[in-house]
C-alpha cells in the first residue's frame, strides 16, 4: 500500500499542452504513473506523450476514467480548472500552479471538501510513492522504494531531503510536497494519519518551515494519535523577523511561527529534530535502528 | 503583500460605506491651510504622518490643531519628517471628534483553520497584540456564508454596544468582510473603531492587499511599500530577492531550500546578505539576470545552491557562466557552486569549462564559501 496515490491511480493533466504539462506528463510516465488523459480547453482530439487530450474534464472522465487530476494551469484559472475537477468527480487534486491568490483557494478548498475530494498544493511538488505512481514534478532520480514517508512544505529542499535518504542506501514509502502557500488544501494534520494508517511506512520524515503553526498544531497529532517514529527538521531559523522569504507562507511575524518555538513543540511531542538537513539520513537510520531494538 | 498608508485604506472604506471622520490628505503645509480654510477638514482637527509603521501618536507624528495657522504649522512639522526609516510625504487632516470609547475589529486568514478570522474586541486603540486573549472575540467566517446575523449580534455584545449603535455595526462589519473579499485583503484592521455619539467611526485604516492577486487588481501597482530598490527590480523579473545584514550572497531555488541554505551557513559562521530564489525556470536569461542583479548588491563571496527538478541544472550553469562574461571585473566576486539533481553532469561540466568547481555535499561547499567571504572556513 501506498499513500493517496498508487497503481490505481488513473492520472488527468489539467494544462498538458503547455511547456510544463508536456514535460512533467513523460516525466510521469517514466515513473511509471498511469497518465490516462490530459486536457486543454479547445485542444481537444490531440496527443501528448502519447496521451489523449480532451477538452474537458468531465469528457476525460467519462472517456478514460481518470480519479486524480494534477493541475499546471496558470494562477487566474487554476481555481476554475480545481472547481471543473471536483464537479466531474476526480477525488484528489494536485495544484503544482504557484500565485494563486488565497481567497480563491479557500473557495477551492472548502468545495473540495464539501464534495469529498482532497487537494495537494497549490504551490506545491505533488506526492509520489516510489514504483507506483507519481502525481507531481518531484524528479525521478531522487526516489528509491522503501519504507520511509516523507511529509514536506517545500520543493527543492524536499529533493534534497528525498535524495539524502536514497543516497544513504534507504528509500520512501510516500512523499508529499504540501506547498509552501498559507492555505493549503492538506496539511501535516491531514496528512499524518494517512501515513500512521500505512502498512508500508515505518517512519516518517517531517520537513518544516518558518511562518505560521503548521507544525506547532503536527505537534499535537504527534503527541495523541501518532505511534511511529517522526525525524522533523524546519527550515528558516535564521531568518530575520518580517521579511519574506520567498514563500508566501514563510513569514515570521511578531515572534510566532519561528524555528525555534517548532521545533521546541516538535521535541516536546517525541520528535527527533535534525539541526541540519544533511543530518537527516543518519538520523533516520538511528532511529529506525533505535525504535527496532525495543 | 501591499500595505496601504491609512489614507488609502480610508478611500477604500469610504467606497464601500464605512463611517468616517470628514478629512484631505496633504502633501504641502499650505493645502492643509487651504483645506481647512475652505471648510474640507472642519475644526479642531488631527494631523497625521502617512506612513505605515504603527506607534504614530507616542512618536510625535500625529498632532492636533484648533486654528487654520495650527493645522499649516503641524503639517509643516511633520511633512519631511523621518519616522521608523519611513520619509513622511503625506499628511491626513481630519476633523477631531468626540469620543466615547475605542473599539477594535479586524478580519484576517486564520491559516490554521483555513478560513478567515473576525477579531473583536472592546479593548481598541492599543496593538491587538497587548491584549489579554479572554478580551478578543474570535469568529471564524464561511467564506460561502459570510458573515451571519447570529455571529454579527455576538460581535455587538462583546463591543457593549446597544441601540442605534447596533444598526452603526452592521454597516461597519459588512464593508470590513466586502473590503477583504472584494479587494483581496489579507488583513484589514480598524483600530481604534470609535464610538461617536450613537454611531461608529472608522480612525484608523490598515489595509493589506494580497501581491498574488494583482492580476485582477492593478490599481495597486504603483502603491510603494518596504521593498529596497533592488528588491523591486527583482520583483519586476519575479525573482524572489530579500536583502539582509551580512556579505554572502546566496542563490538557491526554491524557498525551503534557500532558507536551509542561509540556515547552514550561519552555523558556519557566514553572514547572508541577500537571499536570492530562482524559483523554477528553465530559461538560461532568468538566471543570467539573477546573477547580475546579485552582482549590484556587491556580496564579499556568492553560494550557488540548487537542486534540479523543473530548473535543470545545466540551464543553471549555462545562465551563469553567461552572467560571468558580463560582470565588470571590478564588481566580480568569488563563487562557490553546488548543483545537484536533474542533468547534473551536464551543468557540472559546464561550470567546469568556466573554471567553475561544483561541490558535491552542502556543508563543505558552505564551509568552501564562507571561507571565500573572508570569514573562518
């Protein structure tokens, strides 16, 4: 088993014509997802990679089944694309698209919700489990199939994390990039059980960030309802307060949302903290060794 | 993130019907004459520095005046002035009114709950952040709902008020949830909310308008805010670049990555001083212009970070060794390069034919950089 994706994953490409669809639908495809179908609204009846086009999503659905959608349209459409999605039933929703503004993702989310369907993102990576299915843009060469979960708001220091594993002869079970945006549609809390629920994971890593209470509140999922071993690390403390660091998430005002009241919430819930995120790998590898013991 | 100056945030309100003191905004100590000689601002009134910084009225940069020659000679005082690192260019002049009490209110995005956030409370005119929590009313608001009529009267309540005043609230209530849906707010704050007679009035405005949405939003482009000037060129050129104290310049892609970058080398004594993400790009030119922006900020040594995935690495490298060619020797600086992830041989063997080495783990490759900064290895 896997998390949220997996063999019967059946994958729609909302966006699949433009430059980014195209690259990530046979990046994809050499992962070894099932990319059933992409759409672009009047392109329709062309091929990507080999995959049908539609103009629709719902054409898509009926056509090809398809149950996950990963969505690369531009920020003043995404929310129209994540609205069609639900309506034409796909239950989970992967928004790569970064800008799009958090008013229209609370609409976003709360539809979604209200329709049974889950999103990853926006701003985000997607999720990926390793010799099953990846829905996403995380890249290819850093996974490895083992039995470590990975649960991440950022991107590129998620592959950085994700190869560090891979390079110290371990693998994953599950990643997922959650995004970095200050609404996003699953969150350490959302996605903490799932993995606590997963036969095929034993451990999982926690990569935070800087701004908001994100891990403060994966914090107390840990403290009550968490029994594997976390290894949680979060970037930013040395960022200053009030300045923006590149997410729009990661912004730290007034003393809340720093490093260090994380990670202190983090340690106090049972969490292994690495300093740095080069200490990961042997972290993990202690710990699982540690944990095994007992 | 745009904040608005309170004059701004004022004529916001005042299109959506918010209860306000009669006022003018002045950039000359005779157009405050004028305005209040021509009856625009009646008398007594207040005389406030525009400017975004709070803690105005213990500074000095708001003042009262009872005569036209007052209200010239208070302009006159504060036009110029300089308040928290902020140039005063602007001055609002509004009538000074009778108050009876100071309220606060406000709506933000409650990330947690991942809905916005009605705050209320009757202890207004100090920083929302002194107050005791038992004292704030929190209200959580369905943004398919909006904000209901049970909710509005439990708002009312905690306030005290009662009557009229009632009537005053839900006028106030429903342009404050109109401004932050319509406008794309992340914050907008009315503080103090004053009680005027049977009424209310809006003193205070602060408006927080979202960057993402400014695509549907272009009034607020030319709105000034707390960028430095090369962080709004870069912003021009959607790179994300955040000057700090130290020498190191650092680029990375990718927020989290950046951070853990900074992170990493202040634990090896290093002092960032410009924070640069690439983002995702696959275009050579982006990269290329990132660098020569760096090079303006004239870092003691740069740390080039990245790890591969939609930003290939030999684009990268292809980007810098280009930005090389065009940095006058005189502004160019030593580089330590790290390139991991998606065509990674290529980019290596690219910076390689610059002259360029690549490091293969983040802590040598930092402990390489602060060395060539000047700092201990």
């Amino acid at each position: 088993m896997s998390v949220l994706v997996g063999p019967d994953s059946r994958i729609v490409v909302q966006g699949i014509t433009g430059h980014q669809g195209t690259v990530h639908t046979r990046q994809m495809l050499l992962f070894g997802s099932r990319v059933v179908a992409g759409t672009t609204p009047g392109k329709g009846g062309q091929s990507v990679e080999g995959v049908p086009v539609f103009d629709s999503v719902q054409e898509a659905v009926d056509r090809t089944q398809a149950n996950t959608s990963v969505i690369f349209v531009p920020a003043p459409f995404a929310k129209d694309a994540l609205l069609e999605a639900v309506d034409a039933g796909v239950t989970l929703a992967v928004v790569v698209t970064e800008h799009i503004p958090f008013h229209d993702m609370l609409t976003m989310y709360h539809y979604a919700r209200s329709r049974g369907a889950r999103i990853i993102g926006p701003n985000c990576p997607g999720i990926a489990a390793p010799g099953k299915s990846k829905a996403g843009i995380i890249p290819n060469v850093v996974f490895r199939p083992g039995r470590i979960g990975v649960i991440s708001r950022s991107g590129t220091l998620t592959y950085e994390i994700v190869n560090g594993i891979k390079e110290h002869g371990l693998g994953q079970s599950t990643c997922i990039g959650l995004g970095g945006d200050p609404v996003i549609g699953t969150t350490f809390v959302d996605a903490l059980p799932l993995f606590e629920a997963d036969p095929d994971t034993d451990l999982v890593v926690l990569v935070g960030e800087i701004g908001g209470t994100a891990e403060e509140d994966a914090a107390e999922v840990l403290r009550s309802h968490f029994t594997k071993p976390v290894v949680a690390y979060v970037a930013g403390r040395s960022a200053p307060p009030g300045k923006r660091m590149g997410h729009a998430g990661a912004i730290i005002a007034r003393g809340k949302g720093t490093a260090a009241s994380k990670l202190e919430a983090l340690r106090a819930a049972g969490a292994e903290v690495a300093d740095f995120p080069y200490e990961i790998p042997d972290l993990v590898a202690r710990t699982l060794k540690e944990r095994g013991r007992r | 993130m745009v904040k608005l100056a309170e004059w701004r945030g004022k004529e916001i309100f005042r299109q959506y019907g918010m209860p306000l003191p009669r006022g003018r905004v002045v950039r000359s100590a005779a157009e405050a004459a004028s305005a209040v000689a021509a009856g625009s601002v009646p008398l007594p009134c207040v005389v406030k520095a525009q400017v975004l910084a709070g803690g105005r009225g213990k500074g000095g940069a708001v003042r009262f005046a009872s005569t036209p020659a007052e209200a010239e000679a208070a302009t006159g005082a504060i036009l110029g002035l300089e308040f928290k690192g902020e140039r005063v260019r602007e001055v609002l002049l509004e009538e000074k009114l009778p108050i009876a009490r100071e309220l606060y209110l406000s709506v933000a995005l409650d990330r947690s709950l991942r809905l916005p956030i009605v705050m209320a409370s009757a202890r207004g005119g100090v920083e929302i952040e002194s107050v005791d929590d038992a004292q704030i009313l929190r209200v959580p608001v369905h943004p398919f709902v909006g904000l209901t009529g049970y909710e509005r009267r439990r708002i009312a309540t905690t306030l005290g008020l009662v009557g009229p005043a009632v009537r005053s609230l839900d006028t106030v209530l429903t342009a404050l949830w109109q401004i932050f849906e319509r406008e794309d707010a992340e914050l907008v704050e009315i503080n103090p909310l004053a009680v005027v007679g049977d009424g209310l009035t809006a003193l205070d405005a602060k408006v927080i308008i979202e960057d993402d949405a400014s695509f549907r939003h272009p009034q607020y482009a030319e709105v000034r805010d707390d960028r430095t000037p090369l962080e709004e060129i870069a912003r021009e050129k959607e790179i994300a670049f955040v000057q700090l104290d130290g020498n190191i310049g650092v680029i990375a892609n990718g927020a989290g990555l950046t951070m853990a970058t900074l992170d990493v080398l202040q634990q090896f004594g290093g002092r960032p001083g410009v924070f640069l993400d690439l983002g995702g790009t696959d275009d050579p030119k982006k990269v290329t212009e990132a660098f020569l922006l760096m090079a303006k900020a004239r870092p003691a040594a740069v740390f080039l970070n990245i790890f591969g995935g939609v930003t290939r690495c030999d684009t990268v490298a292809l980007g810098l060794v280009e930005a090389m060619k065009q940095v006058p020797p005189a502004e160019r600086f030593p580089l330590v390069a790290r390139i991991r992830g998606n065509n990674e041989d290529e980019g290596i063997a690219i910076l390689r034919s610059a002259g360029v080495t690549s490091l293969h783990e983040l802590k040598e490759s930092v402990q390489a950089a602060v060395a060539a900064a000047g700092g201990r290895p």
